[in-house]
C-alpha cells in the first residue's frame, strides 16, 4: 500500500452500490406512476413503511450523503439562505428538493407520504415545508428520543437495550407512543388501501435482529484483531445497512461483509499501512478529514466511531413484548452521546485515546474528566477541518499525551 | 388618577419590569413560597391553588453567560450543547445566585432547548456540588395533533397538581383550582381589556406600557396586578395619543423591552405581536365547562408549546391573522440568532404579509440585546420612513 492509502472491502461496496440502486430503482417505479415511496426521520417510522412495502428514505441518511458523502453542504446551504432560511443540517434534504437539479444520486422522488417529527422545534417545520416542496402529505408524529430529558439514562445504559429498556423510558409516554403509532398505521391503512401485514412486521423486526447480531460478531472481530482489517471509513458506510434494517436484502449484504471480515482476519490484513497508536472518535461524524495527517505524520489510526456501536442497539428481544411495544421503546431512547459509553467503546477498540468535537476545546470539560479518569487521553477539537489549527493541535496531542506515555 | 398597588397602574408595571424579582422577595418576606417556572403554558393556577406565588423566569440581556459555557456546555459536546441566547441567559440566572429564592422549578417541554434545561441541571449539580438547585419537575407535553385530549397531556397536568402538592404537605382540592381558575381568567380579561385599548385608534398605550403589564401579569400576585391593571386602564384616557405607524412585532419572544423602547423613541407603536410575553399570554381558549383540572387540561393540551402549532399554514395564518385584525400599518420581524423555532417560520409570515400590502421588515438572525442600538435604530428607522402616510384616528 502507498502511504495514505487504504483498502476498501469488497462487501462495502457493494453496501454502496446496493443504495445508490435501490434509489435509481424506487425514483423509476415513482416516476412510473406506479410507485410508492415515503421519507420519514431515522427512528421514527422506516420498520412501519418497510412492512407495508413501501421503500423509504430516512431524513438523516440523505442529509448525510448530501454533507459528509457529496460535500455539498455549502451550497444547498446558500440555498435555503437565498430564501429567507437559517440553514441547519437537518434542512439540506429540504434544499436538495428546492434546487433539485443538484441533488446527489438524482435527487429523490416525490413521496406519496411524509412522516414530520417534532424532535425539536426545527424538526417538524423543515418536515412540513419539505412535503410543501414535494406537494405531499406531512403527518406530524411525536417527539422521539425524549426519554433522555426526563429521565438520565442509568450507569452501563449501553448493556440494557436489548432487553431492559424499559427501565430507561417512561411507562406513560411509551404507552402514548404506542397509541400514536397505532393511528399513524390505521392512517396509512386508509390512505394506501392495504392492511397492515403484522406478521411481516415481526419478520422485519426480527430480521433486525439477525442483522445486529452479524454486526456484532463482525465488530467484535474488527475491534480485537492487530491491524486493523476495516478502515473508519468503509466502517461508516457500512452503516447504511440500517436504512431498510432487516430486510433480506440487507442481512445478505451484512452476511457478505462478515465472511469478508473473517477472511481479512485469517489474512492478517490491515487497512491502513501503519498503526502506531489507535484512537477512537466520539463525534457523529464520517471519517474526519485531518486522519489521513494524523496516520501519515504520526502513525495514528482513529480505528472506530460511536457508529459502531449504535447499530447493535436496534436489536430488542421480542419475547418480552410485542413488536410495535419494542419499536416504540427503541424510539423512545436508542443512546446518548455520552462519555462513559463512549470510553466503554474505546477500551474495546483498544484506543489509547478519543478524539472529541468541543467548541472551546482549551476549557476542562466533562468528556475530557471522564476519558482522562479511565486513563486514556483526550483530544479536543473545535471542528472537522484539514488544517494548519488542526493539525497543530494533533502534534501537540500526539507528543505529549500518547508518545510520552510509550 | 387612580392608585395602583404603589403609585399609578403605569408606574407599578414599570417598576415590576425593572425589578422583576421584587413581587418574589416581597412575597417571601412575607413568609410564601415562589415557584418558578418557563414559558407560557404551565398552568399557573395550580401554583396559584397551592397556595405558592408563580414566578416566570424570563432572560436578560446583561446576564453572564460564562456560567453556563463553563457548567453547562463542558458537559456535552459541541453538537448537543445549542440553544438561543435568552434561553442562555435564563439558563444563567439559575446557575447563579439571582434566582435563589425560587423554592422549587417547573421545566415544561417546550422548545428544545428549554426541555433540555431539566437535564442539563441535573447534571450540571452532578458535576458540582456548590450548585444549589430548587426541586425541579418536569411537565411532558405530547405536541401531537393527533393525540386524545384527556390522555397524555391530561396526565401531566395532573402529575403537576400532584407535584405541588407534595411540595406543599397537602393535597389540592378541586375547589381551590375552580378559584384559581376565575382568579386567572380575570387577569386575562384584564389584558385583553389593555390589548383592546392598544388597538384603539389612536392608540394611547406605548409598546413598552403594554409589554411591561403583560409581564407584571406573570410576576405579581393577581391582587395586585388586577388593582394595578385597572388604574392604568383608568389612566389611558389622559394619555397623549400616539399618531405614528401602527407596527405589528413578529418573530422572538422579547422578554426584554429594548426593541420596543426602540420603537417608540421613533414614535412608532407595536399595537399587537406574536410572541409568548405579549398579547399572546391573554389569548382566549375558552375553557370548556367541567371539572376543573379537566378545564386546565383541555387548555394544556391546546395551547401550543411555544409557538408551534401544527400545521405550519396554521400558525402562518394565525400571525397574520393578528396583525391584519389589529390594522397596522407596518411589520416587523426581529429574529434572534440561534431560534430555530423562529427561523423557519418567519420567511413565511415575512411574504404573507407582504402580500397583503403590509410592508414588513425581516431582521434575521439578530443579537439578543438588540446591539448595537444605533444599527438597529438605522434600520428601523429608515423602514417606518417608508411606511405611508394617513390618518390613524381612524381605522384604514
């Protein structure tokens, strides 16, 4: 390998490949006339839609293509900014159907159906005036993820998904979230003339299931073995396999990458040409743009995200409940960014230490209290760039936090 | 004239406005207990049925805001930590020590970065043990539509009756809430004998008179606003009439009175606005007949949170709506940076207004303290230039 290169698995691109197909194929059934199609935000409603076979794009999914993947956050900025608009990442989606002719993949269709969330006051509006943009109906749904303002989620919250949940959500407000997906669906049942399938429901939920567990056993392996087999980046992508979790399809897709691990693995295949150090990042974003100075100068390899273990998170045991009362609680709360979870990550990982996005990075903070507490160091930065501040900052880290400790 | 609580009805909601603490104080001295609380949908008369003085915790411009990086921000990263400056700066006040007398804290589930609140002091008091916080309860609110009317928002509104309760060692009896309950719709009808009166042509109640009554309504006992409500009402009439453009205000919510001081140095008035510390507070929702907490609970359940009514066409109509009914002559919209309810809606308000003839000036993502004032008195003053002229003692 060349410096700075790195592999890309077989199995990802295909992961790639299979989104960009699954568009192509849902805009001409759409434009066909025949078509369903609906968007709806990433936790809300996609198992629903999924059971009743209508494809679904998630909001968050999009936005992403359109900041980290296309990098066109700039101009589809300026475009809600022309209009009056204070862009957020949140409204890109917005944009890409105001200006659609810049669109990535060729934009999306127009959906029979909008599924708009007041997680926060932005959230619905953007919803509302996305479908206004499309021409299609906007259902509000209620706020998700509320659970963690409540109630704060409790110690080793990251061991209690599958089958404690319970114990991280209000009762009332599950109960309420039930109810209310219970007349979204009777809505839908109306709008679309067709009955709820609810044992294709189960099958989706459960096919999540079996999709999580491939997962982990796959980042189980990634995460123990020296070198690193799976690049940061090829990790992130992979996580497109949640957009339309549990389908057949996606559990293929997921089954490939995982033979495609254990062949790495028995190869003793690395993805990147040294690891010197491992560092984990605890942002929400894609592989950041400064790794490639930060494995070239110092041999430093972020080698996970929090991504990878969000996934596992959908898993629910559907003994214990029904799937709509798992679903429900799943929304309710899936995780928290939060750092003694994110410090449970990088021990796994075998990081030496967790790179943080903080606004003022020379202030002590919370995340730095509690990654320096479990004896791994903390690198603070004030953004995802690629620059003289940033790498400045990673030669400081570097020399005096991780190589004076070696 | 006619005496107020201290001095003339005008005086006492001036003096309340720039001590807005001093009801509280009072109150405790006098042995009570204050509640405070945010926003305008808590049912405060089951504060005031539990026998505690409501206190609604608004921002200031002037506050330190280095408290809430310092104990609230390095607790979470950069992309969870965002809220707008006044709810920073209230954020401040409880970090501090201005808010001490507070004996206990409801947060409702607002805006995001209010709900967040319940949260971030909580965990901020993990984080440091000198942080003193009154009992804090949260009041959840379902923002669905869709969702019944006695189901979950009624519960809330009976997990507060139940919170105060045990805050004050008793249970609430539904005769005290049916006081409460005739208490506040007096004081509502109060202001919106005053919002009548700022619409009266000409008008004779300047923008910072009717904004600083709507307040003193969420600060002092309702004895004392009622008498002060009706000397001021009894004052109007000797009032000099205010002959220049009547301004309808969009946008933020102004908990302080910098920009309408602002206006009414150019010798504009705001006759009606869409925020939740004007005439917003004295909307009307009709309380159905029933059992009392039912009656609270169907306005709980009807009231937005903040400004966020579903449909988006909804709430576009409903401001214009009340500027188009208030007949101004002219527009603002003023819209804090990092308002995200705001931003989204306001472009759309901007246009409808426009449409139907009423010039509106959109100031978008602006500083909080309406800094520096000569720009915005720039601004503002070269668009009431264009305002066209008539006769305002008469309706258009």
């Amino acid at each position: 390998m060349k410096p700075g290169e790195q592999t890309r698995l077989a199995s990802v691109d295909a992961v790639r490949a299979h989104q960009r197909t699954w568009l192509e194929e849902t805009r001409a059934a759409v434009g066909e006339g025949g078509g369903r199609f609906a968007i709806c935000n990433a936790d809300d409603f996609e198992e629903i839609f999924t059971a009743f076979g209508i494809p679904v794009m998630v909001v968050n999914y999009w936005n992403s293509i359109v900041t980290f993947s296309e990098r066109k956050g700039p101009h589809f900025g300026a475009v809600l900014r022309e209009r009056g608009y204070t862009p957020n990442m949140f409204s890109m989606g917005l944009a890409t159907t105001l200006d659609p002719a810049e669109a990535p993949w060729g934009g999306l269709p127009k959906p029979t159906i909008m599924i708009g969330t007041t997680r926060d006051e932005t959230q619905l509006r953007v919803m509302e005036l996305w479908a206004r943009a499309f021409g299609c109906e906007c259902y509000p749904l209620d706020f998700s993820w509320t659970s963690q303002y409540r109630q704060l989620p409790p110690p080793g919250w990251w061991n209690l998904h599958f089958s404690r949940s319970g114990e991280m959500i209000d009762p009332a407000r599950h109960a309420e979230r039930v109810r209310q997906m219970e007349r979204l669906i009777a809505h839908l049942e109306e709008r679309l003339d067709q009955p709820f399938d609810h044992a294709r429901f189960r099958e989706i939920m459960e096919g999540i299931n079996e999709q999580m567990a491939l997962w982990q056993e796959a980042f189980d392996l990634i995460a123990t073995v020296r070198p690193l087999p799976v690049s940061l980046r090829d990790q992130t992508a992979l996580y497109q396999l949640n957009w339309q979790r549990g389908t057949a399809p996606n559990i293929a897709l997921m089954r490939d990458f995982l033979t495609e691990v254990r062949q790495l693995v028995a190869d003793g295949a690395g993805c990147y040409p040294q690891e010197r150090f491992r560092l984990y990042l605890a942002t929400s974003g894609n592989d950041p743009l400064y790794h490639r100075y930060l494995r070239e100068r110092w041999g430093g390899a972020i080698v996970s995200s929090r991504y990878s273990g969000i996934a596992p998170m959908y898993a629910r045991d559907l003994s214990r409940e029904g799937p709509l009362e798992a679903l429900a609680a799943r929304q309710l709360f899936l995780f928290d960014k939060e750092p003694h979870w994110e410090v449970h990550e990088a021990k796994r990982w075998g990081a030496q230490g967790v790179i943080g996005l903080e606004r003022d990075p020379s202030l002590p903070s919370r995340y730095r209290r509690v990654v320096e507490a479990a004896g791994l160091a903390y690198l603070a930065l004030p953004r995802d760039a690629d620059d003289e501040e940033i790498h400045g900052l990673i030669d400081c880290f570097v020399q005096t936090r991780i190589l004076e400790g070696q | 004239m006619t005496e107020g609580a201290n001095g003339t009805g005008l005086d006492v909601f001036r003096r309340v406005y720039e001590d807005r603490n001093a009801p509280a104080r009072a109150w405790k001295e006098r042995g009570g207990k204050v509640v405070g609380y945010f926003c305008d949908n808590v049912p405060t008369e089951l504060i005031h049925a539990a026998g505690f003085l409501p206190y609604r915790i608004s921002g200031q411009p002037e506050a330190d805001l280095m408290r809430v990086r310092d104990q609230i921000d390095a607790l979470y990263q950069n992309d969870l930590a965002t809220r707008p400056e006044f709810v920073a700066s209230m954020l401040s006040q409880l970090l501090g020590s201005e808010l001490a007398f507070l004996d206990y804290l409801i947060i409702p589930h607002n805006r995001h970065a209010i709900q967040a609140i319940y949260r971030e002091l909580q965990e901020a008091a993990q984080e440091n043990a000198d942080l003193k916080l009154p009992p804090l309860h949260y009041m959840d609110k379902a923002w669905s539509p869709f969702s019944e009317p006695d189901g979950f928002n009624r519960n809330a509104v009976v997990g507060l009756r139940d919170a105060l309760a045990a805050w004050r060692g008793r249970a609430i009896d539904d005769a005290d809430i049916a006081t409460s309950i005739e208490v506040a719709e007096a004081t509502r009808s109060l202001l919106r004998e005053i919002n009548a009166a700022r619409l009266d042509h000409p008008t004779k109640v300047s923008s910072s008179a009717a904004l600083w009554a709507h307040a003193a309504a969420m600060l002092l006992p309702p004895d004392q606003f009622a008498r002060a409500a009706r000397a001021m009402l009894d004052e109007l009439p000797g009032l000099p009439e205010r002959n220049g453009p009547r301004l309808f205000l969009g946008g933020s919510p102004f908990d302080h009175d910098r920009l309408y001081a602002l206006i009414d140095a150019l010798g504009a008035t705001v006759v009606t606005e869409d925020h939740c510390w004007g005439a917003r507070t004295a909307d009307d929702y009709a309380l159905p007949q029933g059992a009392p907490l039912d009656r609270l609970a169907a306005r709980f359940h009807a009231a937005p949170a903040c400004s966020i009514r579903y449909s988006f066409e909804d709430t576009i109509d409903a401001s214009v709506n009340r500027a188009v009914s208030a007949d101004v002559d002219c527009a603002i919209h003023y819209v804090f940076a990092g308002d995200n309810t705001q931003s989204w809606e306001t472009p759309d308000e901007v246009k409808a207004l426009r449409e139907r003839g009423i010039p509106t000036l959109h100031l978008a993502e602006q500083r909080y303290d309406c800094a520096p004032p000569e720009d915005i008195k720039a601004q503002i003053s070269a668009f009431l230039a264009t305002v066209p002229a008539r006769d305002r003692r008469q309706p258009a």
